[in-house]
C-alpha cells in the first residue's frame, strides 16, 4: 500500500458504514480507502474502480471486493453488471494518487524529467506531449486559464507556440526550461504544478468525468445512503460543492411554491472539511484537500 490516505477516519465517518452493506471505491489507487472499507465490513461488498492498469498491482484478494479497470464514468453500467446497483455509499478521492506521482516515467510530477504524459488511463491517445505540439494557441490558451487558473494564459500559450516551432517539446523538463521565465522567484513550483494541472485535466478529461460520475450518483446510491467525495483544487470542489447542495453543477437551487430546496442530496457537514494541522504537517498533501459529505435525500 502507498501512503496513508488523507482524511481517512472522517472519510469512514462520512460513509457511516454498514457492515452488511454495498459500497464503491471510485478511486481505488494505492488501495487505503478500499482496505479500511473492507475492514468495516462483515458480509458487505465492496467494488472499486481505477482507470489506470498499474492500479491492479495493489488489488485486493478478498471475496468480497471486485477492482474495476475502468474509468469512473462508467459506474452505474458496472454496478449493475456485478449487481452492486444501488450501493449504501460511494467514496471518491480524486486528483492523482501517490503512486502516480512517484513513478518517474508518467510525468505527474514535476520533480522528475520524463515523457509530457499525463494519461491515466495509458490506452487512451491522447498524451500531453499532443496537447502541447499540436493544439491551437487559442485552444491551449483556454485550457491553461480555465483549468490551470493562470492569469497570463495567452501569453504562456504563444511561449510554448514560439518554442515548439523550432523543435517538438517532448518532456516535462524541456517545457519547465521553456516557460521558467514565467515562474516567479521563490514559487516556482506553485506556477509549474498549474500548468501540469491544466495538461492533466485536459488529457484525462477530469472535470467531464467528475460530472459524469457525480450525476449518476443520484441513481447509483440508495435513499440515506451516503456520498464522500475529497478533492484537491477548486475547480473540482466548485463542482462537488454545487452538485451537492443544489443538484446542479451551476449551483441553482430549485424551490418549490412553499420555498422547499428541491435536490438529490442534503449536506451532512454545511462546510467543506479540512485536515488538522498535524496531518498537513505529516502528509502535504493534505493541504489543499477539501471534504465534502452529503446524504441521498428520502423524497427525491
């Protein structure tokens, strides 16, 4: 198993587990939300999904627990094929898992020179190496505001477009030489992990997929049952936030004549949960993590 998970007891919490009970790993990565699910279990089931193959090598030899190698947004095709429809609770820690970072060759971390990847899912063909030689500048600037949230989009996007007519860039450490220029002192890794961001989001079609997933809850969770969802930039939490309070993913609540919120799901916690100081302090990753924690309403 790779590194602890973050949050993991208030994760459990959230899922108010029923020993009998059917639940969804949608994010099954290094596998430490999936164990501790299992531990709680007596003759419950349990179903996980990953998209990347390099998940199964921490797959689980236990009867009760099925590994999914597909991505997310295919949850409600499978939980009926395993006939795991409606499930007590779904958990989703989403972003990259600690193992993808640490292997060097993918490209999910900026502290190592490897291949512009990005896939999670390696069948997939589109790489960050052909977002990067191939899109529009007009295309790339989008993606670098919109999911890398940087300020002088255009301005990168025709660096890149410049230096690419020269030479293909084919990894990271050649599109960190290239756009170093562009990184304040002192914050460097802070502008490039926006930039592997956008790259990431736009490769693996990350907040498509989230939307997806997240619309099928409404079907895949019984009444009462509940749903977990962590995620570590704010783009993804707007997202959860929304969907989570209103049904939506614009946030627009739908009041009946009597004012009554009509939506799928109710807030368990009304504000996002956040690590302690002491586990940021023992896992950075734990930072940026948002929790969000709602319950299937009864009536909907």
């Amino acid at each position: 198993m790779y590194h602890n998970p973050v949050m993991l007891s208030e994760c459990l919490d959230g899922l108010a587990i029923n020993p009998e009970g059917t639940y969804v790993d949608v994010t099954f990565g290094g596998g430490g939300h999936s164990r501790a699910i299992l531990e709680r279990l007596t003759t419950g089931r349990l179903i996980a999904f990953d998209q990347d193959a390099d998940a199964l090598v921490n797959s689980i030899d236990d009867p009760r627990f099925t590994l999914v190698n597909q991505n997310f947004r295919f949850l409600t095709n499978f939980l009926r094929f395993y006939k795991a429809f409606p499930a007590d609770g779904i958990i989703a820690d989403l972003g990259i898992s600690s193992y993808q970072i640490d292997q060097p060759d993918r490209g999910f971390s900026i502290r190592f020179d490897a291949e512009l990847d990005l896939r999670m899912d390696r069948k997939s063909a589109l790489t960050a190496r052909e977002v990067i030689n191939r899109y529009a500048p007009e295309k790339l600037t989008e993606i670098l505001k919109q999911y890398g949230e940087l300020p002088n989009a255009w301005r990168i996007a025709m660096k890149i477009c410049d230096a690419r007519e020269s030479s293909q860039i084919n990894t990271t450490g050649e599109l960190k030489e290239i756009l170093m220029p562009f990184a304040e002192r002192g914050r460097e890794n802070k502008f490039f992990a926006r930039i592997f961001q956008a790259l990431r989001i736009e490769v693996n079609a990350e907040l498509e997929a989230l939307k997806e997933m997240l619309t099928q809850t409404t079907k895949s969770l019984k009444p009462g049952g509940r749903l977990v969802v962590m995620s570590y930039h704010s783009l993804e939490d707007r997202l959860v936030k929304n969907f989570v309070k209103t049904g939506n993913f614009e946030g627009i609540e739908n009041k009946d004549f009597f004012g009554k919120l009509h939506a799928p799901f109710k807030p368990v916690s009304r504000k996002a949960i956040v690590a302690s100081d002491s586990e940021i302090e023992s896992n950075n990753r734990a930072r940026s993590a948002k929790l969000r924690i709602a319950e299937r309403n009864h009536d909907e």
